[in-house]
C-alpha cells in the first residue's frame, strides 16, 4: 500500500487507474480508524480495482467551540488498519494542499443540512460537502462508501450525488457496534469507564423505540417518549435531540408509516455521541 | 452532429469517449449563438477530439425581475451554427434534467461573487457556479472554454476549478466585437438602431481608458473619470458601474499597477450590456 501526500499525485494515481479501466472505489475518512472503517474498506474492496482511503481532519466542519485540535489523530495505527484491510492508497493531504487559499467556494445544502446536527453544528454540513467534493474530484471515484452511523452525512452525501449529478455509486455500510451495542465512534475513546457503562443507554433504546413499534405503535411522539425514557433515565447523558424523520429528507414524521429513521443525540461528559435506527412498520 | 437531450445520454457519450482516450472539450452557453459562441466552439476543436457545446437558459442565474422569460431561443439557428462551427454534440437539457427536484444544492463563491454584477444581481453567480458545476459533472470535460466578455463570470470559473480541484482546462477567449467595437451579446438583439448608436459609448470608453494609461495615467480614479466622460456624454446610457480591479479577485485597486481589470456596465433602454479591458502599465 501507497501513502499519497500530494494532490496531484493522488489525482495522477486515478487518472491510471481510470485508463487501465480499473475501478476506483473510495472512502474518506477523517482518520483514527475503528471496525466500523474496516467494514467500508472492505464493501469497496468488493466493488472497485483500487481502493483509495483518506485521512483528513476537515477544519471546515468543526465549529469554533469544537474538539478540532484535541480530534483524534493516529497515523500509524490508521496505516496498519489500511494495510490490513487491503487498501491501495491511503491519501493523507494537509489543511494547505485541500485549503491552499483558504476555503473560498463552498458547497450549500441548505434545509437538509440545517436540521438536527446541522442545527446544532451551524456549518458542519457545509463543510462536509465542500470537502467531500473536493475529495471526490481529486480521487475521481467509481464508487464510496459512508456508514450509516453518521445518517445525516449519509443523507447529505446522497443529495450531492443526486443533485451535483457526479457520476458515483454511494453505499451506505450498517453501522458497526462494539460486543455491548455501542455504535463505534472515533469520539469513544474520550469516554471513562463510567461514562462508557451511561452511553450503553442509547442502544437499549434504540431497542426500546424497535420494540414499541413491532407492538405496533404508529405514532412517533409515543415512540420518541419510550427513547426519551430510556435515556433520561441514565444520569450520566445529556439529550440533545430524540427525532423520527423520513429517512433521505429527514423532514420530522407524525406517524411512522412504512418507515420512520429515529435519530438520537446525546452529551455524556464532554463527549457528543449520536446513534439512529431505520423503524419498519411490522 | 447529434442533439443530445437527455442527462444518462450526454454522460453515457462522454464516458465512450473517455474511454477511447479522446479529449473533451466543452462549450457551456445559454443559446442564442453568435460569433463570440463560434469563437469557443473553435477554440475547443483546435484543443479537444469531441466538442459539446450545452444550451441551457439557467433559471437560478436570473433574478425575479430579470428577463429569464423573454431571454432570446433560437434552436435551429444554435443547431445550424454549432454544425458549422464543427461541434460533435449539442447538448440541449431541459429545466427538469437539470433541477429534477429544484435546486436543493448550491456552489457559492462568496466575495467574488458578491461584488459588481453580484450586487446588481444577488444570487446569480451561485446560479452560474451551480449550473456549471452540474454541466462539468455530466460532460466530464478536460478542457472547457468561456468568452473574456464575461470577466466576473472568468473569474467565478476559475475560482470554482481551482477551489474544487477540478482537473479541467479554462480557455478564456477574448471579446468578440462587432465591425463597429460592440462587444457582441445575445442581449444586443433587443436595441433599437437608436440605442445600438448609444451603446457605441461603450467601446469608445474602454478606448479612452487604454489611451489615458497609455500615456501614463496610474491613478484609477482618473482612469476612472475619463471612462465616465465619454459614457455620461451619451444620454442614451445609464451607468450601472465603472470599477477598476485586480483581474482574478475582482478587488478595487487604487493605482493600475502591472495591470488592472476596467469593468464596465450601464443600462441601455431595457437592456443591460457589461464590457471590460485589460489596462496594462505601458
């Protein structure tokens, strides 16, 4: 495997590839690699020629009062994950070659990426689909892969496919769970042992919301009260937000209809975690 | 040469050409085809193996005023003159090809596009930056060629090809001109013989500027002067702006320095016409 510095080198590496009629599939990253990274290394393993993943700590999506500096960064360790996984090129660029004047066009998905986590990160999305659409014009990938642990990337990812028209497959991976359910996150690793036993709260409840709707619950204030329960009952967490919406709009839903994407975020000490589940009518 | 309607069509031919190593060149217009147009279109023959001219009259650049309603359609004229100018497909897109669920994605290039023409027109060079995005996206171009005309829009070009690290060659071509020095313009269709007499102003004015700083006028706000001289002498001309500027930021500049970038636009009846010139330190 190939560690790629610079931008036009990455961008020379897929213009070969592309030649060669190999496929190229991509996974951008912002690095301190875990299961959950693995998983979308290896679904683009089995869909592309070249599987190229990134590693880049974007600036532009943390806010002014966020863990930027303190985001976890592991180089080595994210290396060995690559090669592991059978990566090609693992792409690692610096904050000067994605930024070289700053960043001065930006990519707008407005409504979309002004709820929920956008609402509580102003700009977050903004600065996500700017880098991912630089990353995608440099990698010029077949295919990616994002993991449906982030939902509201997902969804915003999907609208810049769609609406920007760049020809790419976009797979969505399930979200990878540690043995006691936790959702894996880069972001764990800030959690002491008490506050990792108080975040175990949010799977049960996730399993809480499956279970009241497989008993047929329809309506999403009575489901969101059952998480609500779970969650306020763990005074170790924080609720941020508890909402169901329709999965690629993620307009907020009255009833679950043929299904509804329960989306849960919340503050356990200084760390923000979210989780989601997809509820399917029984 | 084919007409080409169809979004999965125009990607599927250029994908065939990609593939057969041929160089795409494309020429994006709104239609209404002159020999500014022609002179893209051949530019793009002498650096390109396929050539895609797209007509697209883009909603989201008009502002609610604007004349998106009455801006001039001449398909057959369009057809006939990219058949002449030896282009290989004619890209012709519907409203609903290119926003099939209205625009919900925006590219902004603050600052730049924000100033001049962005502040008599708020929001149309996100419609531009936008559109052009989606129409690279389709046609996969490696080069792509616009008039000097349009200086703001050049400059909204480059920025978005370099920002989003798109591996696209800008050609900018200059200014056609008109046997008397009017910049030509798909809106020079709708002067009265009178006001194409007034707007010959225009052209004299840009005259007067190289003239003053021929003879070694460095101070822009003279430069300025004179430019307003001629203009406000023609009573048929209003004057929207007379600006002098760095060429690729578009900011004010006190003095030429090496060069700098005059900006004209004025109201002419009805129509609007922007020219521009390039005032090099002798």
């Amino acid at each position: 495997m190939d560690i790629v510095r610079r931008v036009h080198s990455m961008r020379e590496l897929s213009r070969q590839a592309r030649v060669k009629g190999q496929r190229i599939g991509f996974v951008p990253t912002m690095g301190a690699l875990h299961d959950g990274h693995a998983a979308l290394i290896r679904r683009m393993s089995e869909h592309a020629d070249v599987v190229v993943v990134s590693v880049f700590v974007n600036p532009t999506q943390f806010g002014p009062r966020e863990d930027l500096e303190a985001y976890p960064r592991d180089l080595i360790g994210d290396t060995d994950r690559c090669i592991r996984e059978g990566a090609d090129y693992l792409f690692v660029p610096g904050v000067d070659d994605i930024y070289p004047e700053g960043p001065r066009v930006w990519v707008d998905v407005p409504d979309l990426g002004d709820r929920l986590e956008g609402a509580q990160r102003p700009g977050h999305f903004r600065g996500v689909a700017t880098v991912v659409l630089k990353l995608f014009h440099i990698v010029q990938p077949h295919a990616t892969a994002f993991g449906q642990k982030d939902a509201q990337q997902v969804a915003v990812v999907r609208r810049l496919i769609e609406d920007l028209m760049l020809d790419i497959e976009l797979h969505v991976v399930p979200t990878a769970r540690d043995p006691r359910g936790l959702a894996l996150s880069s972001r764990n690793r800030y959690l002491s042992p008490e506050q990792y036993e108080a975040a175990l709260a949010i799977p049960r409840a996730l399993t809480a919301a499956r279970q009241v709707v497989e008993q047929g619950q329809q309506k999403t204030d009575d489901v969101r009260a059952a998480v609500r329960d779970v969650l306020d009952a763990e005074p170790g967490l924080a609720v941020d937000y508890v909402e169901l919406v329709h999965p690629q709009t993620l307009v907020p839903v009255g009833l679950i209809g043929e299904h509804a994407l329960l989306l849960v975020a919340v503050r356990c000490g200084e760390t923000r975690l979210i989780d989601n589940a997809l509820l399917v009518r029984p």
